[in-house]
C-alpha cells in the first residue's frame, strides 16, 4: 500500500482526495494536513467530514506528516507548494502538486527542490486535458501562424487566479507547436482600445462565475475556418484521480520534476 498525505485536507480537492485514496485498493490515508489556526486542526478526520471516528488526527506539522508518508499530494497554494517541494525532497516523499499560479521565481524553486526529489506537478491532472495538450501542440506546428490562437477558460466562482493553469499549459503547448516562447507572443486580458491583432499573438480569456469545474477552448481562427479544440470537466474526481496515479507512478520513479504527460505516457520523446 502507498501512505499517502494529503495538504489542504479540507478543501475542494483535499476532501475529493481523501474520499477517493478511502476507496483505493492501493493507496491508504497516512496523514491529513491543514494550516495553522484551521478549525479541523487536533480534530479526528471522521468527524470532521462526518464518516465516523477513525483515529486520524488533522494536524498542521509537515515533519510528523512526511514521516509516514510514501507522497504527499498537495492542492493548496504556491507559497505553501514551494515550500513543501523542498521539505518533501529532503524527507524523500514524492510531492504531487496540483496547486496553480506560481510565479517564475516558484517554479524555479520547485526545479531545485526536483533535483534531489521526485515531484509531479500539472495545472490539470486529467488524461483528457493532457490529451487536449499534445493536440495544440500538433495542430499548432501543423497550421502556422496564419491561424490566430485563442485560448478561452472558465471556472467556478471561487478560483483566485487567472489565467487558470490549464489555459497555460495549452499556451505552453501552442507556443511549442510554433517553436516559439510563450512569454513573447501571451496576449493576456485585452481590454480598451488594444490596437489590431498582433501575427502570432496567443490570446488567453478567463470567465468565472458559478459553479463551472473547469472548461477550455483553444480556437484557432483562420480566413473562411475555425478549429477548435474543447476540453470540458464535469467531476472534480478526474483531477483527484490523475493526482493519485500520479503519485502511485512516482514511487517507482528516480529523482526529478515531471508533468502529467510522463505519467500518462504521452511525454514527447525526440
Ligand atoms: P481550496 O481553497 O478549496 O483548498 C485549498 C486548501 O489548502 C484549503 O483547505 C486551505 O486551508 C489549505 N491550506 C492553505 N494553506 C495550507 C497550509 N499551510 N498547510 C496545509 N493546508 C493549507 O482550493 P481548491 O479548489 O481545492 O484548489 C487548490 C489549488 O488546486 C488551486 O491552486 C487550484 O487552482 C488547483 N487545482 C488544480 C487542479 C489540477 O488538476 N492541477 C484541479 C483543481 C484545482
């Protein structure tokens, strides 16, 4: 069985992981961790999501948590991700991070941290999204740049960044398609008086409200045609279930940091 840890355990994520790693053949719930100054903290973890005492104690101290841990997966938010890359990586725990909207300087740390660690770390853990990826990626390289790329998401009420790390993914991917960097040619937000298209731009656009799981388009709009490749989440247990592949995957896995597409397979290989 994998001793898993979950951080966050009481959020969106954490609570889908904890049901699902219950229900697991392979996967058993070591540890349940949440932030400091949280109500569910020193509390058993069945009576807290209401299943029954089970003798599991929500805490807030990663060392005790990573001790017993084969991985831990972690939904929370960068500052608390970087950090846990680095301490994960010295207790040699594997560290699924499905967290988003890092900063440059983040992934970076997180790059140092999977030097002596072994992370997994995807804006979206779903085989469909990862699918949806190495599309862009084709059909951006078999189009050019007479095609304008846009990338349309949306999401739930709650999400606190923008654009969602999927819709970066795909950029990522379109960009690579094109051989070019994401960073030159992003067109984030347009609004007021923006001036025509820039040739090559890729343009990302972020709807929230309700309860959208999450939804992406990438539009590639041509003279006289439009593809459009759509990617639409339905179940917040998909990206539970990639996380925890994900983590099952690592433990036979030598140090390093690796994306969804590695554990899926689907990695480029030239
Ligand atoms: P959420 O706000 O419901 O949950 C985050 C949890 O982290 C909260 O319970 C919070 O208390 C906890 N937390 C904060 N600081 C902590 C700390 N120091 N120690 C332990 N726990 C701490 O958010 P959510 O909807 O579950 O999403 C979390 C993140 O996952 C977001 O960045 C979101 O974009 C991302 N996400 C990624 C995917 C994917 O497939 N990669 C899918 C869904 C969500």
């Amino acid at each position: 069985m994998v001793r898993m840890a979950v951080m966050g355990a009481s959020g969106r994520m954490g609570q889908m992981l904890i049901r699902l790693i219950d229900e697991s053949d392979i996967a058993v719930l070591a540890a349940a961790v949440e932030r400091e100054g949280h109500p569910w903290l020193g509390q058993d973890l069945g009576l807290v999501t209401g299943t029954g005492p089970r003798g599991l104690i929500v805490t807030a101290d990663w060392a005790d948590a990573l001790a017993g841990a084969d991985a831990v997966i972690d939904f929370t938010t960068p500052s608390v991700s970087v950090a846990l890359a680095a301490q994960a990586a010295s207790a040699g725990v594997a560290h699924v991070i499905g967290t988003t909207g890092f900063s440059a300087e983040d992934l970076e740390q997180i790059a140092q941290a999977g030097q002596a660690g072994r992370i997994v770390r995807a804006g979206n853990m779903s085989l469909g999204v990862n699918l949806l990826v190495t599309l862009t990626r084709q059909v951006a390289a078999a189009l050019g740049s007479e095609y304008d790329i846009e990338i349309v998401e949306a999401h739930h009420r709650h999400k606190v960044d923008a654009p969602s790390g999927t819709a970066l993914m795909l950029g990522a991917a379109a960009a690579e398609g094109r051989d070019v960097r994401l960073e030159d040619v992003a067109d984030r937000g347009r609004d007021g008086i923006t001036g025509a298209r820039e040739e090559g731009a890729i343009g990302f656009h972020a709807i929230r409200g309700g309860d959208y799981v999450g939804e992406h388009d990438v539009i590639f709009a041509g003279d006289g045609e439009r593809i459009v490749l759509r990617h639409v989440a339905s179940d917040r247990a998909l990206f539970a279930r990639g996380a925890l592949r994900a983590a099952i995957w690592a433990q036979t896995q030598g140090p390093g940091e690796y994306s969804m597409l590695d554990v899926l397979g689907l990695a480029r290989r030239d």
